[in-house]
C-alpha cells in the first residue's frame, strides 16, 4: 500500500478510494500524489511561503478521510443558518460530499452546466484529466492529499456566451458525529469565452467539531469571460481550514475574488493566479479577524506571464487577544510582461498587545515597461481620532467599534451582493461587539 508516512503522522494511513469506479489515469494520479508525500513530507517553517504558519497541531490530530455518509445528518435549517440564501442555484455538500436533497439547481440558462464533481466523474471522466495531470505536489503536501482523497466537489461549465444572473452557491458544511474527518472538496469552474458568472463559497461548521477541510478550487477564465468570486470562511475555532484557489485567464478576462475569513483554528487561504494571455485583470481583496489563539494566513502568487496585464490586491487584518495574522503576497512579472500594471497593499490593525501581525508583500520583475507598487503597514487605533469621538460623548468601547468598522468597511463594502454583505456586517459585528452606531448630538 502506498503511504504518506515519510511525511509522519496520522496521515500515514491514508490511502485513495478503491471502489474501482477511477480510470486508470485518475488510480494512477492519486497514487503518485501520495508516494509525492511519502517522498517530500509535509511544509516547515523553512519553507518561505510557510515560515510563519506552524502545522503541528493539525499533524498531531488522528483524522481521517471523510466518506459518503460520515458524521451526522444535517437538516436544512442548519444550512439556512450557516449560509445566507442569495437564490439561483446551490450546491451543498456535507464532509465534503454532495447533498442533493439540501441543494438547488434550477434556474439556470442553457448554456451553464452546475452539478458535482463525482457526477463529471462517474459519466464523463476524460474532460477532468487536464487538472489531475499535473505534477503531483505542485504546490505543497495538502494540495497533493487533495489529488489522492478528493472524491466530489462543484463542477461549474459554462458555454461560451453563456451569462448567469444570479449568484451559484457553493456551501461545504462539516458535522463530523464526533469524529476527527479530513474532507477533500475540488471544486472546478469552467468559463468559455464571452461567458459571465458570480460564484459564492461557504466553508462552515458545527460549532465544537474537530475536523481540517483541504479544499481546492481550480478556475479557467476563457478569452472575455468574467467571474466575480467571493468566498466565506467561518469554521468553528476547533476547526483547521486548508484552501487552494488556482486561477488560469486568457485574453482580455476578467477575474474578481473577495474573502472574508472568521473562522478555524488555524486557516489558510492561498491564491494563485496565472495571467497567462494579454490584457487580462484580476483584483484580489480580503480581509481577515483573527482573535483568541487563531492564525489566519493569506498566501497569494499573481504570475503575470504576458503582456498589458492588471492585478490589483488588498488585504486588511484586525486582530484581537493572541491573534496572529498573515499576508505573504508575491506578485512576478516575467520577461516579455510588457505594459503590467500591479499593485499589491496590505494593513493591519492591532487591538491587543499580544496579537501578531506578519506581512511580506514582494514584487519580482524581469522586464522594464511596468508600472508595479506595493506596500504594507501594521498599527494600533489612532488615540486621536479615539479622543475626537470621546469629546463628543461618545462612550470609549463605541468609539472603538466605530473606527474598526471604518476600517473593515471599505472591504465589506466591496461586496456587490447586498444580503451576503448584510450578513456579513452583522458577523463581523458580533465578533467585535460593537454597538449600535451613536446619534451625533
């Protein structure tokens, strides 16, 4: 049997699904992936893009691969409550496998093809082969454990010309019955040319539950397509979140994500873009509110690969009690990427004196037609501003939330879904108990 246990551990036991319904290239994928762990392990502090994010306590807990029909049953109630309903379609699944009967696929026009992963595979295997097909460990060890365990996730077609007015819901939900799982979403979002979409993912939990979602979401923006992205992540603290998003545009694309991360004890969300085709644009946001002992890393590669291409990043932090906060961006402009224009920030705001900060945005560039800024600062409230609020009789812990509110607004306010927006505010809300908004005397 191959194993992982050159990489140590509890994931040593790990081996990919043997129903016998994988075609040869996938048994064949799945297995030089796991003999990839087995060889080059897991990332260490010496790794670069893991120098700040230790992986210990998710090493150390015994879990195990999530099947059809581990954990618990969930209701749908328990979905409405984890994940506002914006209409249109809506994929759920549960431990990482999908759920009918808590989802929706109507609606749709003719040219948009919305069902899971496991579907693709099981009638049509051949036109998932190209994102299997990769060297195995491209990325790190959990990307590779993604490729050996995945068995379902959402599978996004659109034909080209085909536009979807209302947002696609994906929600992973995880009650694991008690059990420590590792669920293995792979989402795959295919937009041919001139086609248009907004794609909506939530990763939530029940609270208490101790498993890891290891998620990867593969996207291939087609000439002239376009696709707004937003993701949610509000796992229980107990909870280990792993998620790769991996871009590919061509021509004159389109591609916009904005994320928002609550939850997980520790939690990391990677983005990697390849511009791969002239003129295409992407602009990544996020914003991240670590508190307690939780760790929220963002890691993101834009690879400008040719020319008169436009990338634009903005990621803000707050952090509370011993929270530590991340960004690690890396923005490469390669030879020939003439005309690139790419800008990279990153801020954050410290609330205690414990909380940590690290930020380490890098531009890397091989050719000299660009214009490419970046920037990063870290700070406390300002106590003027505090003390302008004070004197006007507003209370100190009131005029605290408002200025943290100012400060995460101008990412929420990106958002051009108004119920998820809305949802969102009243989340981050709560999470800094802030107060009704004072009446100015």
């Amino acid at each position: 049997m191959t194993t992982a246990t050159a990489a140590g551990g509890v994931f040593s036991s790990f081996q990919p699904p043997r129903d016998g319904r994988d075609p040869d290239w996938l048994a064949e994928a799945r297995l030089a992936a796991l003999d990839w762990v087995a060889g080059h392990g897991f990332p260490t502090r010496k790794d670069e893009d893991w120098k700040y994010t230790g992986l210990d306590p998710i090493l150390a807990v015994p879990f195990e691969a999530a099947t059809v029909g581990s954990g618990r049953r969930v209701s749908a109630d328990v979905i409405k409550a984890a994940a506002v309903d914006l209409g249109g379609a809506r994929l759920v699944f549960v431990n990482g496998h999908f759920a009918s009967e808590l989802s929706r696929l109507t609606g749709l026009p003719a040219g948009a093809r919305v069902t899971n992963l496991a579907s693709v595979l099981a009638a049509k295997p051949e036109c998932l082969e190209p994102f299997f097909s990769h060297v195995p460990g491209e990325h790190h060890a959990f990307a590779a454990f993604n490729d050996a365990l995945t068995e379902d996730g959402a599978f996004v077609h659109l034909t080209p010309g085909t536009c979807v007015n209302e947002p696609i819901q994906l929600v992973f939900f995880s009650d694991t019955g008690g059990f420590p799982l590792m669920s293995s979403p792979r989402s795959v979002i295919l937009a041919e040319p001139g086609s248009s979409a907004t794609i909506v993912e939530t990763y939530a939990g029940i609270d208490g539950a101790v498993y890891c979602t290891n998620a990867v979401t593969e996207v291939v923006v087609a000439e002239g397509a376009q696709i707004k992205h937003y993701k949610v992540q509000d796992e229980p603290v107990t909870a280990f979140h792993l998620a790769l998003l991996d871009v590919r545009q061509g021509r004159n694309s389109g591609f916009s994500s904005r994320s928002v991360m609550l939850g997980s004890s520790i939690a990391r969300h990677e983005v990697r873009v390849l511009l791969e085709d002239v003129g295409a644009e992407v602009s990544l946001d996020g914003v991240y509110l670590p508190q307690g002992d939780q760790l929220h890393d963002n890691t993101i590669f834009v690879d400008h690969a040719a020319a008169s291409c436009t990338s634009h990043q903005l990621y803000k932090g707050v952090l509370d009690g011993r929270g530590h906060g991340v960004f690690n961006g890396h923005i490469m402009v390669r030879p020939g990427a003439d005309g690139t224009d790419a800008n990279q920030k990153n801020k954050n705001l410290i609330l205690s004196d414990r909380a940590e900060a690290d930020t380490r945005p890098r531009l890397e560039i091989y050719t000299d037609d660009v214009k490419c800024t970046h920037g990063a600062a870290v700070g406390q409230l300002d106590q003027d501003a505090l003390l302008y609020l004070r004197a006007r009789g507003i209370p100190l812990e009131a005029a605290r939330g408002l200025l943290i509110d100012a400060f995460v607004h101008e990412m929420l306010d990106r958002i051009e879904l108004e119920p998820l927006r809305a949802r969102l505010e009243a989340l981050v809300a709560g999470r800094f108990g802030k107060r009704e908004r004072p009446i100015e005397p």
